[in-house]
C-alpha cells in the first residue's frame, strides 16, 4: 500500500484541483491520512480542535465533501451514522465490522481492475466498483465468546 500524500504533494493535488492549500485544509487531510480508522467529520473535529481551537465542525465537514467532489479523498463503507472517508486513493477493498463499524484496508488482487457489467447501463453511468467485506470483527467476535460463556 502506497504512503500518504505529504504536505507538499498535498499543496500540489490542492492547486492542481483549482483549490487553496490552507493550513485548515491540510490539517484535516493530514488528520484523515495518517488514521487507519476512516475517520468522520466528526472525528476529525475532535482531533484537531485542541491544536487549532478556532476551527469548526463545519469547515471540517465542508472541506471533506469539497475532497470528495475533487477526488482528493473517497468515501468509506457504509455508516449508521456518518459518512466516513478514506485518503488512499489507490485501489483496494475494506473489511467493515458490522458490529462495531470498524474499518480497515484490505488489498485483494483479485477483485482489483473489476468492471461492471454491461447490464449496469441500463440503470445507469458507473463511475467506480468497491468491493467491501463485511463481517464481525476478531474484537468483537472475542467478545461474543467471552459473553456465551
């Protein structure tokens, strides 16, 4: 799996994508980056406000679909809650814990380069194929045992 994005290739992919690289947007990315959590706007917040105080839940949340739009970060699994993001930009799966809604990169050659199948066109354009494992967690699937005991 590829690194990050570094500060100054962040600056480049920013003004590359008709956008400023402010510390506000840079922090954030750097935040969701260097997480393995797939974090959420929400997540992100709570990180960042104790070193950056006048930030707001707001600009978080708008610069992540901002991201999102230009192709900087791409949205990860499903959520009962809140839309969670991904950094990495190449490509590979996740595996989500339908019980706790844990989050992790898997890469899975096989199901790398999928196309969708032409059937797909009647139903409309497709702009990308995830594959995404869920499942139960070995956290939570320890804890299941410990519980029917």
């Amino acid at each position: 799996m590829s690194k990050p994005v570094g500060s100054v290739d962040f600056a480049l992919v920013c003004r590359l994508n008709g956008l400023k690289a402010t510390h506000q947007r840079m922090e954030i990315y750097r935040e969701l980056a260097e997480s393995n959590e797939h974090p959420d706007a929400g997540t992100i917040y709570m990180r960042l406000r104790k070193k950056m105080p006048s930030l707001s839940f707001d600009t978080v949340y708008r610069t992540l679909r901002v991201f999102e739009e230009k192709g900087i970060v791409a949205p990860a699994g499903i959520s009962k809650d809140a839309q969670r993001y991904d950094a990495k930009m190449y490509e590979h799966q996740h595996f989500v814990c339908v019980k706790c809604g844990l989050i992790r990169d898997v890469l899975c050659e096989a199901f790398c380069g999928l196309k969708a199948p032409d059937s797909i066109s009647e139903i409309g354009e497709t702009h990308s194929v995830r594959v995404e494992f869920r499942g139960v967690c070995e956290k939570c699937s320890e804890k299941r045992a410990k519980e029917k005991k």
